[in-house]
C-alpha cells in the first residue's frame, strides 16, 4: 500500500545538536511539505516542496533546513539555531496541481530536547 | 487570501449526543474543502472532503455539506462514540496546498 513513512517516532535532542527527521513516500505526489504542532495547537508550515530539487520557506523556517534531491525523500533537519524545537513533526504530501486531492500524512515524529 | 474560521474548542459530549463543527472559509474562486481527523499521538487522517458547491462529504457517520452561499462546511454526526474523541481540522484547497483551521478537540464521555 502506498503512504508516507515518518522516522523515528521519537527522537531526542541534546542542546547544540542537529537532528534530522526522515519522510518517505512512495504515492509518486510531487509535494511535500514539513509542519510543526505543539500542544493543544494547529498546524503551522515549517518549508514545502513542489518539485525536486526545489522547495519554499513557509511560515516559521527558522532554525529548520531541508533538502529534495529525490521525489520520494523530503527530510527536515532542526538545527541548532532552533531555540524550542519540543515539538511533533508531520509531514504531507499531495498531488500535484489537484485542488481535490488533499494531502496523505506520516504518522508524525515526537521531538523532545533533553 | 484564502483562510478558514473553525469554532474553537474544546468540545464535550456524551455519548450519542449530536455532533456540530462549524467551520466557514473566505477563499476565491472554487476551492475544494475536507475534514481531517487526528486521533492522539497520530498524524491526520481524510475524514471526508467536497469539491463543489451543494456536494456532501461522508464517511463514518460524519457527515459535511459545502454551502457556498453562506461559505460554510459545518462537520456534523447524529449520534457519536467515546471513539470519536480526536481533534477535528477543516480545511480548503485552493492548488495542492491547503489551508487548516486551528482545529477543534472533541471529547466523547461515556
């Protein structure tokens, strides 16, 4: 069955160290994109990517890094200039120029700075 | 721009009480408008969606209407379960990329 696969589940972060979030989709969606939610909160667009190779800063991509070299893969990489970065990570994806589709999501990654 | 209002929460109810979710949406043109559900510690799922004015999503029991004459797609269920308990989020779709509510956290007491 397609889907997208988010790893780990759970990750834990010392201070000063980058982490990078693995999501994988084999729905053959040309986009992707990475949100943060923290408790009780909405959804809020760290970056996005509609082609490979590309991608766009949404709304809070500070502190945060991707990259797209394949279509399948859109890892996110929290850095170390990210001050609160507990967090749970979703990433989407949906098909490309289709308003009607909506997105398919992983399961989500818990971060947590220990 | 394009941008969706949900009611905010949270909401309790008892079991096989009905369910509404008010959601209104201002966006240009023709968007389509879903409902994702997300149950604790998972990402969100597709409860149900429509894409064209007066269409009903359903799925579940749930049910959704898009009204585009009062710009609204109000999440509704007759009678709903202690497993219903999840945050509800609407949203629109304008291009591939949608816009969410903030979403709404439903609890369903037995």
């Amino acid at each position: 069955d397609g889907g997208i696969t988010q790893s780990p589940k759970y990750l834990f972060r010392k201070e000063g160290q980058n982490v990078t979030l693995s999501c994988e989709q084999n729905l053959n969606h040309d986009a992707m994109y990475w949100y943060r939610q923290d408790p009780g909160q909405g959804l809020r667009l760290i970056y996005y990517s509609q082609i490979v190779n590309d991608f766009q800063k949404g709304d809070i991509a500070e502190g945060y890094s991707v990259s797209r070299e394949k279509k399948e893969s859109f890892p996110l990489t929290v850095t170390s200039a990210q001050k609160n970065p507990t967090a749970f990570y979703l990433c989407a994806s949906s098909a490309q120029g289709r308003k009607d589709y909506g997105y398919t999501f992983g399961s989500g990654t818990r971060l947590t700075v220990v | 721009g394009n941008s969706v209002t949900q009611m905010e929460g949270p909401v309790t109810l008892s079991e096989e009480a009905f369910l509404t979710i008010n959601c209104t949406y201002t966006a240009t043109g023709y968007p389509s408008l879903f409902w994702y559900v997300q149950y604790p510690g998972e990402g969100l799922q597709l409860l149900l969606k429509a894409t064209k004015a007066d269409d009903k999503g359903s799925n579940k029991g749930f049910e959704a209407t898009y009204r585009k004459e009062t710009t609204s797609f109000h999440l509704e269920k007759g009678s709903v379960q202690v497993s219903d308990s999840a945050v509800y989020f609407c949203a629109l779709g304008r291009s591939e990329k949608l816009v969410f509510g903030k979403g709404t956290k439903l609890t369903v007491n037995p």
